[in-house]
C-alpha cells in the first residue's frame, strides 16, 4: 500500500522520544532517517533536539544540530550557542550554521553567551564565524562590525565585551532583538520557521 506524503499528517510530539533515541543508531541511514522524520514535525521537534544536543552522544549531538540547521527555531538559539563550545568540530561548525540559518534572531543569543563565556576560544570562534556573516544581514545592527573585528583577536580582550554590552544596550530599544524566545512560545506555533 503506496502512502502519498502530501496528505500525511505531520508525527505528534509523542513519537519524537523514539526518533530522538534513534539518532544515536549505528546504521548511519536509519540515524538520518530519524533525523528526517524530526525535521518534518517542525518546531514541535525542538525540546527534543536541544536536550539531544546537549546530553547526546557524539553522533546524536551531530543529528540534533543538523535536525536544527533545517527547523530554524529561534527557541533553540541559547542551546546552538553552548554547541558552539562544543569538544567536537563537527558539532561546533553544524551550531554555527544552525545559527546563521536564523538570522538575526541569533545576534542577541550570541552577544549573552560571549559576555558569559568569552574565556571559550571556541565559542569566539564560533561566534566570529556566526556574526561575520550576519553582520552582512541589512538588519543587524552596525555595531557588530566592530565585534567582528575584535574576535579576531586571538587572546580575550576587555574591549569585545564592553562593546557587546553596548550593542546589547541599543538592541533593548527593539523589540524584535529584545523579546526572550522560549521553547515554549516555539512549541506553540507547529510546524517550521521560515
């Protein structure tokens, strides 16, 4: 019996434990298939993947920040920035890019991580990567240029948290950067962001 995939309903939140576990399967065409299915739920999938980012095992961290590459939640920004710190390259490069696929709503979760955790080098790193190519964005506020160029340094130095404080200080007047995002608010849309 041939199934069409237009007229399926997008999988509940229930079966989501059972995808989740199955991005850790050995059989590297059954880990992306669990993947796949998790894009598909959309932002119901998040909560899932952001603990799956953070607790998993190698291989379901790599699945979990790929899965978030693709659903383009805001509500997973905080959890992408600690996968920037990531002991794994792979996952770092895989938050990265998860990050940059949100756009502007990752500035404002990048800026607290780096005044919280600017001894990481690999959250500069990563968060270098993530604002150089945001900072081409239209709407992302000037001042991020000058962070850019700071982060290039390759010791902390005072100024790059000073003037992410200031950025963060200007952003509070815009509610678009300023509004916190939660899982919450997230799950209650369905479906994907874009």
């Amino acid at each position: 019996m041939s199934t069409n995939l237009s007229h399926r309903k997008p999988e509940s939140n229930s079966i989501a434990p059972e995808l989740i576990a199955g991005l850790s399967n050995k059989n590297g065409m059954k880990r992306r298939e669990s993947r796949k299915r998790l894009e598909k739920m959309g932002t119901i999938a998040t909560p899932f993947l952001i603990s799956a980012l953070a607790n998993g095992n190698e291989m379901t961290r790599w699945e979990a920040a790929k899965a978030l590459i693709k659903i383009q939640d805001p509500a997973a920004a905080e959890a992408l920035c600690n996968a920037l710190m990531d002991e794994s390259f792979e996952i770092q490069w895989l938050a990265a890019e998860a990050l940059i696929a949100l756009g502007i709503e990752a500035v404002r979760p990048i800026l607290l991580k780096l005044i919280e955790h600017y001894d990481s080098p690999y959250l500069r790193q990563g968060a270098h990567h993530v604002l150089k190519k945001l900072a081409k964005k239209e709407s992302a506020p000037k001042e991020i240029s000058s962070i850019v160029k700071d982060l290039n340094l390759l010791t902390p130095m005072e100024p790059v948290p000073l003037a992410v404080k200031r950025v963060l200080e200007k952003m509070k007047h815009n509610q678009h950067f300023y509004a916190p995002r939660t899982v919450e608010e997230s799950g209650t849309r369905g479906g994907m962001n874009k």
